[in-house]
C-alpha cells in the first residue's frame, strides 16, 4: 500500500498541474495546454548536462491537455535517477516518483486518456511503461534492487494493477494488446483484477 504523504504528493501534483493547465489556456502564446511539474532531490551543480551523480528528468509533450508529474529523491551519494515522460496524443497523465539510487523509468503514452501512476523505490531498478491506444491505465509501485521491469499496453481500456515491493522474484516483462484487460501482479503473482 502506498503510504499517505505519497497520496498527498499525487493529490497535490494533480492540483498544481490543474491550475497549471487552466492558465496556460489563457496564454495565447503558448504552443501546448500540456502540463508538467517536476521536483528534483539531491545535489545539482549547474551546467548544461547533468552528470551520472545527478537526477536527470526529460519531459517531451505533443497535443493538448497532457500532463505529467515527476518527482525524483537522490538518497545519499551515488548514481542519480532518470525520468523520461513522452506523451502524444490528448488527455494523457503521467506521474513518477523515484526515491533511491541509479533508478529509471520511461513512460510513453500514445492516444487519448491513458493514465500512468509509477512509483520506483530502490538501487538501479529500470521500469519501461508503453501505452498505444486509448484510455490504458498502469498504477505500479516497485520497491526492489537491481531489477528490470516492462510494461506494453496496445489498444483501450487495458488496466494493470502492479505491486513488487519484496521477496526474491525476478524483474518481468507484462504484455497487454487487446480491449478491457484487466492484470493485477503483486508480488509477482498474476490475478485478474475484481
């Protein structure tokens, strides 16, 4: 389960990139309605590229009305994390929240009202989320080390409920294409979901 100060930051990233969205439609010069808030911890020295030791966020939006959240929390010294968020299409949300070291995550979202929750904690664990097509929804919470987990969604309505958050299974690769797939994987058990 996910603690309550994480439903806080959601609720909150939510909010902000709500009001965010509704002044960016003011503003006729601005060349897309889509949102995005990033908050980085952890050491940034400036310059133009951040290096290995630095969380590094990269947000690329197409279309309107997207939005997208990352948060990224640098314990100690060490490697930093990588978020990556592309979004094409309309109505996309994004959210991820790295806590750790040398973690990444990648979230592609192509279509209209897909929803991606992710949330990685640990040392150098990779999560890839792709979603093609229309109203997909991934919620995934990874506490785990040195693991590598993969995430395609190919058509509508798929929902993929994913909890990793001990014991010794290894990463996997979840593959949804199709129309209303409903998944959940906790602890590397496989369900469908009420």
């Amino acid at each position: 389960m996910i603690p309550s100060s994480k439903y806080l930051f959601w609720g909150l990233a939510l909010l902000v990139a709500t009001q965010a969205q509704a002044q960016s439609r003011q503003d006729p010069a601005d060349i897309s309605t889509g949102q995005q808030l990033i908050q980085q911890g952890g050491t940034m020295q400036g310059g133009a590229a951040a290096s290995a030791t630095e969380n590094q966020a990269i947000l690329n939006q197409q279309g309107n009305g997207n939005q997208a959240t990352i948060e990224q929390q640098l314990l100690s010294a060490g490697r930093g994390n990588v978020a990556t968020i592309l979004q094409t299409g309309n109505g996309n949300a994004a959210a991820a929240l790295q806590t750790g070291l040398a973690n990444r995550t990648t979230i592609t979202q192509v279509g209209a009202g897909n929803v991606v929750v992710s949330d990685v904690t640990g040392y150098n664990t990779e999560s890839t989320i792709s979603q093609t097509g229309n109203l997909n929804q991934v919620n995934q919470q990874l506490v785990r080390d040195n693991q590598r987990y993969s995430v395609e969604q190919q058509g509508n309505g798929n929902n993929l409920l994913q909890r990793e958050t001990g014991g010794n299974a290894p990463g996997y690769n979840v593959t949804m294409h199709g129309n209303g797939i409903k998944v959940m994987i906790e602890q590397g058990r496989v369900s469908a979901q009420p």
